[in-house]
C-alpha cells in the first residue's frame, strides 16, 4: 500500500477568491475507493484521480496526550 509520505513532499492548494471555508468542506469522499481526501493537499487529490487507486496508507502521525479524566465531584480549584 502507497503511504502519503511516498508521493513527496506536501503539495499546498490555494483558494482563489478569498473567501473562509469550513475545516469540514476542506475534504470529500473519493467515489471510488471511499477515502477522506484533503483538497488542500494536491498530492491527495492527484492520487485519487488516478483511475484503480488503491486507498492511501495513513502515515503515523503525533501521538495523543492523555490526559486522567476529570472527576466532575471534585472539579479543580
């Protein structure tokens, strides 16, 4: 399986007309393998137009802090 640091370096896209867009549209689902595709990232959206691609391998990213759960009886003073 292809990972994404496979095709190089990012690729930044740009929005032309200024206008602010939601984090959430800034993706789609690629119709034929059903992977999350970031349009900001053009070595994304070149590899899903790629007829029989095969979906990419996520590449690892930060690790998660966690953090103790709060205990809501006795909240921080």
């Amino acid at each position: 399986m292809t990972k994404l640091s496979d095709l190089g370096p990012p690729v930044p896209g740009k929005l032309h007309g200024g206008q602010h867009i939601e984090e959430h549209l800034h993706y789609y689902n690629c119709p034929h393998c059903g992977q999350r595709v970031d349009q900001r990232d053009l070595r994304q959206v070149f590899w899903h137009e790629r007829p029989g691609h095969e979906p990419l391998e996520p590449d690892p990213e930060a690790k998660v802090i966690e953090f103790p759960k709060r205990n809501e009886k006795n909240p921080p003073a």
